[in-house]
C-alpha cells in the first residue's frame, strides 16, 4: 500500500467544536483488525452530514475517520473468510462512530464485518443503496414478516426523496404495493413517479398535531421522519398494520397514544441497521440485488469527487439532495 493516503478526520477545534478536515494518514494510524481494505467508494448519509458538519454528535470519540458506508476489495487479510482481491463492502457496525469509517483511501477491520458485494455489482453500485438502501430493504422484510400483503392496501413512505425513502419507494412498488410517497418537495413528484409512486402527500398532511385515532388509510408505512409525522401515521394505520420505524430526521420524541395499538393492533417496527446481524445482511442485499437492477440504481445517484465532501454534508444537512451519492475515494 502507499505510504500515505487521503482520509476525513474528525477532530476537536481549540473552541471545543467538531471539525472535519483532510489528513494524509500512513497504516500505522489505523487500527487494529485481520482484513484491510483499499477502498474505492463510500456514499453520503444523512447520519454523514450531520457528523461533516457538526450539526450533530455522531462521533462517539476522537479522533475519528468520519463515514459509515464503504466498499472496495481487500488489500490484505489474515481472515478465513477473506482474501485479496474479494469486492467487499462494510455499513453500520458503528462505522464513523466507535470505529473508523469509510472516508479514508484505506480502512482496517475484524473480518467479520464485511459482507461480500453481490456479484455483477461494482462498488460504485453497492454504494449507491449504502446504509440508506440496506435499511429500505430491512424496513420492507419487516412489514412482509408482519404478513403486508400488496392486497391489503396502500403503503406510504415519509421522506420519500431522500436516501432511504427513494429505495422504499422503489422496493415496495417493485413488490407490488402501492405507494403513496410523503415529501416537503413537490418538485420530486416526477422523480418519485419514475421508482413506482402511485400518489402523493405534502410533508404537512402528516407533520401535523394527530389525533388519537383517525380514519384507517395504509396498511403498512416505513417512515423515516419520526415526530410528529409518526404520530399521525400511527393514528392512521389499518387494523393489524404497521410502519417500519427507520429514522428521526423529524423529531426523536413521539407525541402519541397506546390507541392505534391497543385498539387496531397496529405494530411499531424498529428497524436496527447499524447492528444488524450478518446473515440478515447478507438476505437483505441478496434481495437487493434480485429486485434492483444496476441501471435502475444508477437513475437515483448522483457521483461526487472525494474532496466535495464538506459541500454535500451541507446540502444533505439542508434537505437539498434527492436520491443517493455515491463518494469516489481517491
């Protein structure tokens, strides 16, 4: 491996704020695991903006290499289960949190935190899905697991221009539901449309103060705000149906009542793709890789240069990106 190489670092400022900056860093700054990886692509999260950024305490120490998606193919590895040259890709696992992340030319880790990219993909398109995407799919297995049915209704998706909203959204339809996308941009109806969106909410028809129970309209929901759009959603949630719960871009409170599952059965899903374990990993981008086809994903991306990092963290943070960006590593 060069002796140098580019990667984001997080550190504390003399005023105590988070900064991010580019560091040239060697092997010996990495830490210790059996597998190490040149990585080629990581992606941009909503999760990564906030950490750029400052405008949110993602780091759990410092320093720390910032991004909590990478792919490439091993380097070196000491691993039975890997060796050089295997395309590998590793999100969650506490990547660019307790661990270093993906933003860094090079990255050491236990084995065990890798999973393979689904063969005829490249890393480019395993990052174009991410963390966003791999949590879509695990939001839809939990209301298939919930026994949803396309026959039981329509489906609605809260944020549905961004990351994780955009693969839902293309997931379900692709599996037959109809769905109703929830956006603050009615400029993306046309984009939305094209993943398989049936009709449309404005972000305010849910952002609103909900009533305990109101007329049942979906049968299932995978909502990625939170707050009080998951308050109105719950209120709104068939008999015996359910939302996958995925993100609290919105508000981490929620401001509700036991009604809609006590009285409907509705279910609260939780969906935990930051420690997911690894073989519903692997399921998940197994059945990513059957229902979304490489061209397909490629529609919702958009590529950005390694050294743009700190102006995409910006517009993700300010609800500018639609779809995905993938992050070219230099």
């Amino acid at each position: 491996m060069t002796a140098t190489f580019p990667a984001l670092v997080l550190r504390k400022d003399e005023s105590g704020s988070i900064r991010a900056g580019f560091e040239d860093l060697t092997s010996n700054d990495l830490p210790e695991g059996d597998v190490l990886v040149r990585v080629t692509h990581s992606s941009v999260n909503y999760k990564d903006g906030l950490a750029i950024t400052g405008k949110g305490k993602i780091a759990r120490s410092l320093p720390m290499i910032a991004g909590i998606d990478l792919a490439g193919v091993v380097e070196e590895s000491t691993s039975d289960a890997w060796k050089a040259g295997d395309p590998v890709l590793a999100t969650g696992w506490g990547l660019g949190e307790e661990r270093f992340g993906g933003y860094s030319r090079f990255a050491r880790l236990d084995g065990s935190l890798l999973t393979a990219i689904p063969r005829g993909w490249s890393a480019a398109t395993a990052m174009a899905l991410g963390t966003a995407g791999f949590t879509a799919m695990l939001a839809v297995f939990a209301l298939e697991e919930r026994g949803i049915r396309p026959d039981d209704g329509p489906v609605v998706v809260t944020g549905a221009s961004g990351g994780v909203g955009s693969v839902a959204v293309a997931l379900l339809a692709h599996a037959g539901y109809t769905v109703a996308a929830s956006t603050g941009r009615p400029e993306n109806h046309d984009y939305l449309r094209s993943l398989g969106a049936n009709s449309f909410l404005a972000r305010e028809d849910l952002d609103r103060d909900a009533k305990p129970l109101e007329s049942d309209k979906w049968a299932g929901a995978v909502d990625t705000v939170g707050g009080r759009t998951l308050a109105t959603l719950a209120a709104q949630i068939k008999r015996g149906g359910a939302v996958s719960v995925c993100g609290n871009a919105g508000g981490f409170q929620l401001p509700t009542t036991v009604f809609p599952l006590i009285l409907r059965g509705v279910a609260l899903l939780g969906i935990d793709s930051n420690y997911c374990p690894p073989l519903r990993r692997r399921a998940a981008w197994n059945r990513l890789a059957l229902d979304l086809p490489a061209d397909r994903i490629a529609s919702w991306t958009e590529t950005v240069p390694f050294r743009n990092l700190p102006q995409v963290a910006e517009r993700i943070t300010n609800g500018q990106v639609r779809g995905r960006i993938v992050v070219e590593v230099e």
